[in-house]
C-alpha cells in the first residue's frame, strides 16, 4: 500500500453543477475515475445530486450539500437563514454536537461527511467566484468547516474569480491560505486574482482542466459529421438571439448541401439547449441530417466529437473537449469571464485566438470556418492539436494523482505565489 493509500480513505468532493452541467461533472468523473483505481476501498462522497450511473459505476457516498441545506430558508429569508444556519453548523462541527442532530437529515449528514473526511478537494472549474454567488460560497463555507477541525484542503484544475463582494474574496483566501494544495487551471488570470489578496501564505502551482485526462466512451459505431455546434441561452450569454439566427442559417446551408451536423447538449436545464435545439429541427422538416447528442455520460458526449469534421460552440467543455479530440473548434464568447477560459485554453493548447465575441458572428464567417478548418484536409492541425492533447491528458493524471500523495499536500510543492 502506497502512502497515499495508508493516508486518506474517505475523501469529500466538492464542487458546483454535476447534477445538471456535463462539463462539472465531466471534471468530477475523471477525478474519481482515477482515484477508485488508486483507492479501490476508500470512501468517496460526492453531491447527492450525482447521477445514479455514476455513483453505482464508481461506488460514491451521496450526501446533501450546503446548498440543499440553505434551501430551507427559502427565497424570502435565503441571505439571513444562510449566515445563521452556516454560523450555528459551524459551531456543530467545532463541538461535535451535530451528533445530537436528526439522523438522516441533511444537516447531520453533510457534518458528519465532513467529520469522517480525512481530505476535501474542490475539484476543478470555474465557480470560485461571484457570478454564481450561493454555490461559490457553499462550497468555500463547507471546506471552511473542515479545516476548522482539522481537515485538509485541496483544489485542482481551478478557475479563480471575479470576485465582486468581500464576503466571497474573503471566504477564498482563508480558505487558500490554509489549503495544503492549489493548482490552477488559468494560471494568468488566477495569478491576478490571488495577488489582488495581498496574501502571502496562498501557493499555487499551474495545472490543466481535471477532465482533460477523461477516456472516451461508446458502445456502438456513430455516424460522421462534418460540423458540431453547441448553442446555449443563458445568464451569461445575453443577446444572442442574433448569434443563434446565424448558427441557423448556417446549418441550414450545410444541411441542403447535404452535410450533417450534430447538436451537442451539454446541460440538462431544458431551456438552455435543448428546446432551441428541437426548434431548429422541427424548422428542417425533423430532417436525419440534423442529430441531437444528447448523454448523461461525458464520455460518450467526447467520442461524438471525435465524428465530427470541425466545431464551433459556447461551452467552454465542448471547446475543450472538441481540441482533445483533435477537432478544429471555434469558440464563441461574451464577457470577461469567458474570455479568460479560453485564453487559458489556447496557452494549453500552443494556439492563438480560438475563440471570437459572438456579436462578430455571422453565416458567412462560420461558413468559411467550416471550409477552412475540416479535419479532414487539415493532417498537420489535426496532428498537432492530438500532440498537445496527449501531453494534457499525461498532466492532468499527474496532477490529480500528485495531489492524492501525503507527499504533495505541502506548501513547499507550490511553485506560484
């Protein structure tokens, strides 16, 4: 039994969007996937919100988190019930006293997976921050819990800020000043961020996306495509009724030339892909060129993108992914926050600007992508994306596995400040 083994049997994972957002649960998958092999009979709790698949697949402890408990506040009180209920669970943990809770309830079984952890790790993305407020801070409050009692911190493949509000810079740097490990999935913009804190004590070393190492996944052959597009109506793409006009026609273009094209779901909110994706369809007459991929597994959802010719999209996983699979991708972005993912992808990948503001996007210039950039005619991109992708795939087991070692849970293995 190596070190780690004899050192950590139950770890907590923390993270934001694994029940609903294929790329959270992408990074979460990859990172139990490697450590159940490493660890085949230790304990790894996850968000109750995790697929069944998974947690039978992988054999994971559910249990609620802090956002579920703050739910009982209601939308009315939520800010108030939050502060009291975090404070009052903070003091149960510190004394022991959530043993005298309801057993079952969420309260007592979050603590008591806190209590019985013997490391948390936050796993990778981009939610430390004030764009998606409630979560950032749940999860910053609950490993907060754990190292109040002792309990070590860890994040990997970690996206860092904006933070807009003290509360949420604050809560980040006492936890990051006691974390034991940090690595950054955008190094540049992370940097900047940490050094806004003023805080010596927070290390850090650079690091890729935590899902950069995941296998691909199918049971069956699948049909070529010569376009993958990703589509999304959300809080963080407004105005894009224009943009979503263009990817249209442009589908429709490729469509009557005889051209198919997959559509890629990559959250399960309805709204957001899905009935867009339906409408266009319906639109082309339920046309067979026209497939929506829809998977709870990631791993399926990478193999599709392997089929396919080029891609365009907003997901910063399906971007992601599309380049791992050496697939020509163009990423389409607004504000920011997107902004600074996909820089971070392209320092990976050796590439300059694979990304474009979505208001710059018309048929005309998406047509001429797809011309450019078929896999097919292109061996030397397509050869040096599969180059980069495979040193990204080795780092990314690196790095998860390195964090698992007792031996790298020291301020001594960071090499940023």
């Amino acid at each position: 039994m190596d070190k780690a083994s004899a050192t950590f049997q139950r770890i907590l994972f923390l993270n934001t969007g694994a029940n609903h957002n294929l790329g959270d649960r992408a990074m979460l998958l990859n990172v139990v996937r490697l450590l159940r092999e490493r660890l085949p009979t230790a304990e790894l709790i996850v968000d109750a919100g995790v697929p069944e698949w998974m947690i039978h697949e992988f054999g994971l402890t559910p249990v609620p988190t802090l956002t579920n408990c703050w739910g009982r506040g209601g939308e009315t009180l939520k800010t108030p019930y939050m502060i009291l209920s975090t404070l009052a669970m903070q003091f149960l943990i510190r004394s022991g006293a959530y043993r005298f809770l309801p057993v079952g309830s969420m309260e007592h079984e979050l603590l008591s997976a806190i209590d019985r952890s013997d490391l948390i790790w936050l796993v990778g993305g981009g939610y430390l921050n004030d764009l998606g407020p409630v979560e950032a801070r749940a999860v910053l409050h609950t490993a907060l819990m754990g190292q109040a009692i002792g309990r070590p911190v860890v994040m990997t493949g970690q996206g860092i800020g904006p933070f807009k509000t003290q509360w949420s810079r604050r809560l980040f740097q006492w936890v990051a000043a006691k974390a034991k490990s940090i690595v950054l999935r955008e190094p540049e913009s992370g940097a900047r961020e940490i050094s806004s804190l003023g805080d010596g004590r927070i290390r850090w070393r650079a690091g890729v996306d935590d899902a950069s190492s995941l296998p691909r996944h199918t049971d069956a052959m699948l049909p070529p495509a010569v376009l993958a597009v990703h589509f999304r109506r959300s809080s963080f793409h407004q105005d894009a009724e224009p943009v979503e006009q263009e990817i249209f026609r442009t589908i429709k273009t490729l469509v009557s030339e005889g051209e198919r094209v997959k559509l890629f779901v990559f959250s399960e909110r309805k709204k957001y892909e899905l009935e867009i994706y339906e409408r266009w369809k319906q639109a082309l007459g339920n046309s067979d060129a026209l497939e929506i991929i829809q998977h709870s597994d990631p791993r399926r959802i990478f193999a599709e993108l392997e089929t396919c010719q080029c891609a365009i999209g907003m997901a910063y996983h399906f971007h992601l992914f599309a380049l791992l699979a050496g697939t020509p991708s163009l990423a389409m972005y607004s504000g920011q926050y997107y902004e600074a993912k996909y820089t971070g992808i392209d320092i990976l990948f050796e590439q300059s600007r694979s990304f474009i503001e979505y208001s710059a996007i018309d048929e005309n210039l998406l047509m001429d992508f797809v011309q450019a950039n078929n896999r097919q005619f292109n061996p030397e991109k397509v050869n040096t994306l599969t180059a980069r992708a495979s040193l990204l795939e080795k780092r990314a087991t690196q790095q998860i596995l390195e964090t698992l070692d007792a031996r790298a849970l020291s301020a001594s293995a960071m090499t940023g400040a």
